[in-house]
C-alpha cells in the first residue's frame, strides 16, 4: 500500500483554503428591567465579557419578570430606547428584545429555548447577582434550563458563592448601586451623572422620564 506524507506547508496551505468548521459563538446575556440602566449593569457587562473571553454581551430587558415584586416600570419602549443609549459605544455589547417583543411574563426558560433553536451555533452564558443564584431552585423548569445555557454567577457582598448548581463565577466591583435608588434621584431632581451614561441620561432628560412617581409611560 502506497502512503501519502503530507508536508507542514501543504498542512498550512490547506488551512487556508478550508474554513473552519464548527467555531461556536459565545455570547454572554445580561437580563433585567433596566428601568433605568445604569454603570453598574455596564461593569457587569464588561467583566464578564472581558474575563470569559466571550463573543458578545447581549442586554435583554424584560417585559415582564416573573421572579421580582410587582414594582412600577416605564413603558418598554423607553427601556430599550435607554440600553440602546447606554451600549451604543461598546462594539461588544447589543440587545436582545425577544422578551420584549414577545410580551407578558418573561421565563428565561421560553427565552433560551427561542434562542438556542435560532441560533443552534451559539452557547450561552446567563448572567445573575449572587443574589440571585440562591432562588434557581425556584425558576421555572430550571432543570431543563441548566440544558440551555450556562449560568454565570457575580459575586455580591454578603452571598455566598454554593450552590447546588454549576455556576461559573466571576468578581466584579462591587458598587451600591441600583434602580430603585437611581429613580428615587432622578424624582427628588438629585444628580446622577456618572452613575447613568451620558446618552441614556439624555435620552431620559429629553423623554422626561422619572419625573413623576407615579408615571408609567
């Protein structure tokens, strides 16, 4: 039998020529109201991106999430219209509005399996607070969710880091920052620059958002 030998540069040469083949996509999700998005979801973003070494953040606000306290929140327009504000100037972050576009209760469950059936090429890498990886027992058919997707943990003072779950953690800065004092600002005309991005501060200024407690649109 004749053996053919395959020289480097012929390896190399071949290379070239033929693409690579399954080369999957790893793109991050960071999910929330972001009523309003704020520094802190960006670090997030960032850290997580940066120290996984992943594809693309990909922001997802919700429409309506089923795992928080009935709370008040703007019109879901105006809360993409401020990620998209807030992003715009990251190449590594984008959007994700399936939630919102879908409507009603948002189950990550219903989400990632959308996602994943679209994009079969792509493996994704949901991002929680510390917080909250102790209520993943609690979240809709999470068993069959842990098939979907790969949670990623950040870490939050005063959580612990086990659970019963695979988690990938990762440290970020920790800043006390949230929402729900961001809006208590933006109502009593306290200043919040630095802790909003400029763009989404704009875009709220000239939407007139948070002015008023009671104003949903």
């Amino acid at each position: 039998m004749n053996k053919q030998t395959v020289s480097f540069h012929q390896v190399d040469a071949l290379t070239e020529v033929l693409p690579v083949k399954n080369k999957r996509k790893k793109v991050g999700i960071l999910g929330g109201t972001f009523n309003p998005p704020h520094i802190g979801h960006l670090i997030i973003a960032d850290q997580v991106c940066q120290q996984l070494g992943l594809d693309k953040i990909y922001f997802m606000p919700s429409a309506n999430p089923p795992h928080q306290d009935e709370k008040k929140a703007i019109a879901a327009s105006h809360r993409v219209k401020m990620v998209e504000a807030a992003i715009q100037d990251n190449s590594l972050f984008d959007i994700e509005k399936s939630e919102v576009e879908r409507g009603g209760k948002s189950y990550t469950y219903d989400t990632l399996l959308q996602l994943v059936k679209e994009h079969p090429e792509t493996d994704y890498y949901f991002i929680i607070g510390g917080d909250m990886v102790a209520y993943l027992p609690k979240w809709y058919r999470i068993e069959e969710l842990l098939h979907l997707v790969q949670f990623v943990g950040v870490n939050r003072p005063g959580y612990g880091l086990e659970s019963p779950y695979p988690i990938i953690w990762v440290d970020v800065p920790s800043l006390d920052i949230s929402s729900t004092l961001l809006r208590t600002k933006l109502e009593t005309n306290c200043p919040v620059r630095y802790l909003i991005p400029d763009k989404t501060l704009q875009y709220i200024s000239e939407k007139g958002l948070y002015q008023n407690a009671d104003k949903t649109e």
